[in-house]
C-alpha cells in the first residue's frame, strides 16, 4: 500500500482508506447504501489490514450514529493500529443546537462521536460542510482547543467552496489556530469540478484531497453499460438518488475508454477509475465503499499499478466538460495562469 502526506501535516495516511456509510444501515437512505452490521465489519476490517489498509472514514450522522457504532466494535482491540475519520456539522436532532460548527455543537458532537467509537481521539475531525452562521473564528478556536485537549488529531474540511476554505485557512494563520490539513469531496471521472478551483487551492495551500464516492455514486463500478439495463445494486434500488445528473452518453463514453483500458490492463472498469484518480494534483487519499467482502477485494485492486501518460490522456479526454465561468476564460491565458490538469 502507498503511502503519502496528508497535506501540510507530519501525518501519512495510505491511499486509499474505507469509508464505512454503509456500516450500520439505518434509516431509509443509509439502508440503500449498505447495512454491515458488527461480524461482517470485523472480516471487512481485517481484510483491510492484511492489504495496509488502515484508515477508516465515518461521520456522525452516517446512520444516525450507528456507522459509528459498528466500526468502534469492529475496531475494538487493534484501535492503536488504525487511523479514523469521522465528521460533524449536519443535524444530528430536532432541536436548534443539534447541527452547525459552533462551539457548543462541536464539543458535544466529538465526545458523542468518541463514546460510539469507544476511543479517546479522533485521528482526522472534519467539518462536514460549512455553517455560515457560526463565525469562522469561533469555529476553529473549538477545534484548536479539541486539538489541544488530544481528542482530535488533525482537522478538515468537506464540501466547502473555494472561498470558505481560503476564509478558514486565512483565520487560522491571523490567530495561530489549528488549520485544516485536508479537504474531502467529490472527485471523479463524471464529476471533474473539483479541478477548476479546490485543486489550485489545495495545491496553493497545502490541503490534501480526500476524495469521496470516486466512482461517481456507483456510475463507474461497469454495472452501468451502454444498451445494458441496470437490474442489480443500490443503482437499481435508488441508492445513487442525490448525485450530480449526468449526461447518458457522456457517461457511456467514458466507461467504453475505462473498459477498453481495463481490458488491456487485466483490470475492471472500477480499479482503473479509482487509479485515475491516485494520479491527480493534491490527491492524498480516496475513500473507497464496500457493501460486502469482494466488493473491498475489487477496490483493493485499484492500487499497486499506475496508469500509463497516454492512457491517461485518453481518459482526461472523454471526460473533459466546459467549465463554468471565470475558468472557462482563465483558459485563455494559461501562461500566466497555469493549470494543475487539463480541464
């Protein structure tokens, strides 16, 4: 397994880590995702560490809680081998206080966290999206005394923008605050938004990409074809409802490219999308998803090889799409604004 810096940290993390939303299965929505429950999250875990897999991503409102759960049971006895992830931010009750960043929240959101992880830290504590209601500064300044307590390791940031992220990094340099070491968010083959801002950013500033739901909400995984009915998987059961629409033929343009490299590779369509992604700027790790034991075999695939210049051409290629202005006129001026990657 690879290993790289997560940011501007001391901290490596490995490629690829285990997102575990569908760990618990309560609920309507996380019930498509997946249900794992302790036994087969226990086999799942020690198959991750046989392959150097040690880093698992959660979030407290995955389940309502009960991915939480099931990882700190399946995590119990080996806690000082692994890294974990978790976030806060969304509702996790009815009341008034039971969602955003401020400090009140927070503190009760990671020691709730902590106590379904049977743990005391969280390695890497992310703001799941970004509550501007609650000023900046009272945000990090409860994350800096978490830090300083020891229950948070590092922080980070998922679903900002561009604009939110720089704002937070540039509090915490003024008042000598923790400061987030990575951003997590969507990042694929059919969802290249990402390069047009939070790339330079990320690059700019030293934030390390973690990147979630690489296969685009299950759309790269092959189950989808071109002229092939979808009749299996949370894609036929509604579990991709809430993902990005996506153009039928674009789509199918780039799962021909990823089936026609994968053939030559000896890979399926899924480890070439996902090691596409381990070659791009500022990508530090990608959160993989695992509903049974071969699915995290097939994923576990997707590393320990490297995709060739042209075969990446080929894939930058099909999947490029006009981006939104001002980038699609930064484009004209390249020699003064260059690019991480060919949008």
């Amino acid at each position: 397994m690879e290993h790289r810096q997560l940011g501007r940290s001391g901290l490596k993390v490995p490629v690829l880590s285990l997102g575990t939303g569908t760990f618990g299965g309560a609920g309507e929505f996380f019930e498509r995702w997946g249900s794992t429950q302790v036994d087969e999250a226990r086999r799942i875990v020690d198959l991750c560490l046989d392959h150097g897999l040690y880093f698992f991503d959660t979030a407290d409102i995955y389940s309502g809680g009960g991915s939480e759960e099931v990882l700190g049971e399946a995590l119990k006895g080996r806690r000082d081998k692994v890294l974990i992830a978790s976030k806060a931010t969304f509702p996790t009750g009815s009341g008034p206080n039971d969602m955003g960043s401020s400090r009140y929240h927070l503190v009760r959101a990671c020691e709730a966290s902590l106590r379904r992880l049977q743990t005391d830290h969280i390695d890497l504590y992310f703001m799941h999206g970004f509550d501007a209601l609650t000023p900046v500064e009272e945000t990090l300044r409860a994350l800096d005394d978490l830090i300083a307590s020891g229950k948070i390791g590092y922080i980070g940031a998922s679903n900002f923008s561009g604009w939110q992220l720089m704002k937070s990094l540039a509090v915490s340099e003024k008042y000598g605050l923790g400061r987030y070491v990575s951003y997590q968010g969507y990042y694929s083959l059919i969802g290249r938004d990402y390069e047009w801002e939070l790339m330079p950013l990320a690059l700019d500033q030293g934030v390390g990409t973690m990147v979630w739901s690489p296969l685009g909400w299950g759309r790269l995984t092959g189950k989808i074809r071109r002229g092939k009915p979808v009749d299996a998987g949370r894609i036929a059961s509604g579990g991709a409802v809430g993902g990005p629409p996506v153009d039928d033929e674009r789509l199918y343009d780039i799962v021909d490219v990823l089936d026609e490299i994968g053939q030559a590779r000896g890979k399926s369509i899924a480890q070439v999308a996902l090691n596409w992604l381990l070659s791009r700027p500022s990508v530090a790790n990608v959160v993989v998803g695992a509903r049974n034991e071969a699915q995290l075999t097939q994923n576990l695939g997707a590393v320990g090889w490297s995709l060739t210049a042209e075969e990446i051409t080929r894939l930058d290629t099909v999947s490029q799409t006009t981006p939104a202005y001002p980038y699609w006129h930064q484009k004209n001026f390249d020699e003064r604004n260059p690019k991480p990657t060919t949008w």
